[in-house]
C-alpha cells in the first residue's frame, strides 16, 4: 500500500505536536519539536528485548487535528510475523531519544507488547484503512448526533424553566 500522501513532515511538527509516551532517555530535556524525518525509520524494539530490533517505522498516521494516532511499523526482525505492516497505538509505544557523542540525535520506538500480542496486531492495508475511516466517521457522527441531543434538551429544559417562571410571576401578580 502507498505511504499516505497528505502527511507532510512540516504540519507533521509545526504545531509542536508531540507523540504519545515520549520518553527522553539520557537527556534530561525535553526537545520540545521532533522531526518526521527523524522518526520515519527509526527501528522498534519490544520492550522485553531492547536489544534486537524488530522492525522500523515507516509511516505516522495523524487525526484531523494533526495529532499523531499511531504508527506503522514494518515489521522485519522476528521470524513469526516478519513481512507485515502493523499498527501501533498510541498507548503501545513509547519514543526513546538519545543524544549521540556527535551531536546526532537517535531515536528508538520501544513497543510495550509481547511477540504474542505482536502478532495479534492488525496488519496495515487498504482494508483495516477503510475500516479505521468508518470507524472515524461513525464515531463523530455519534459526537454529532450526542451534541445535538444535549443542545435540543438544553433548550427544552431552558424553555420549560422560563414557562415555569412565567405561571409563578402570574400567580403572584394575581394575588395582588
């Protein structure tokens, strides 16, 4: 499948958009701003095994706030699932950076799953895109739907309220 065309390294980060779980190993301070460039193919590790890397990423999915949701990782070192494209959550990963002895800055994608729940992950295709836009949709149509709700029983109430008001003023402009 063809990477996502709108992703654009500059939107990616301009507005400081920071990944979820971002961690800052042997540096004490934050970097404030991270590079598409710099995350685009850094490998992925399992927690439970730092030292072999498992993969890369090779895609960052973004809401429509520029947010990142997840991402696609290529899946290359393990011998159960290699081959595949899965999608990491947000909360199924945490970003470690690491600054070099020259200056460059390295970061690794610890993913906090087994190799079990690894291969549970969906794999990253044109199906599970589709799936994830319907999902996205309905999701804020209910939004839509739930708001519109509120306003509606908001303005019954509120105009119930005022009826309410209006037969005590009269009541007691009767009693005079």
């Amino acid at each position: 499948m063809s990477k996502i065309s709108f992703i654009s390294h500059a939107a990616l980060f301009t507005g400081g958009c920071l990944l979820a779980g971002i961690t800052q190993a042997q540096s004490p301070d934050p970097q404030g701003l991270y590079s598409a460039d710099d995350i685009m193919d850094a490998d992925a590790y399992l927690e439970n095994d730092s030292k072999n890397d498992i993969g890369e990423v090779d895609d960052i999915l973004l809401d429509d706030n520029m947010q990142v949701q997840a991402l696609i990782v290529d899946i290359d070192g393990t011998s159960t699932i290699e081959g595949r494209e899965v999608v990491i959550e947000n909360d199924q990963f945490r970003l470690e950076t690491r600054h070099e002895d020259d200056d460059d800055i390295d970061h690794r994608v610890i993913i906090g799953l087994s190799e079990d729940e690894l291969q549970e992950l969906p794999t990253y295709d044109r199906d599970w895109w589709h799936q994830a836009r319907e999902r996205a949709a309905q999701a804020w149509q209910e939004t839509r739907e739930g708001a519109e709700s509120a306003w509606q029983r908001t303005r019954e109430g509120a105009a119930d309220a005022m009826e309410t008001i209006n037969e005590r003023i009269n009541d007691m402009s009767e009693g005079n």
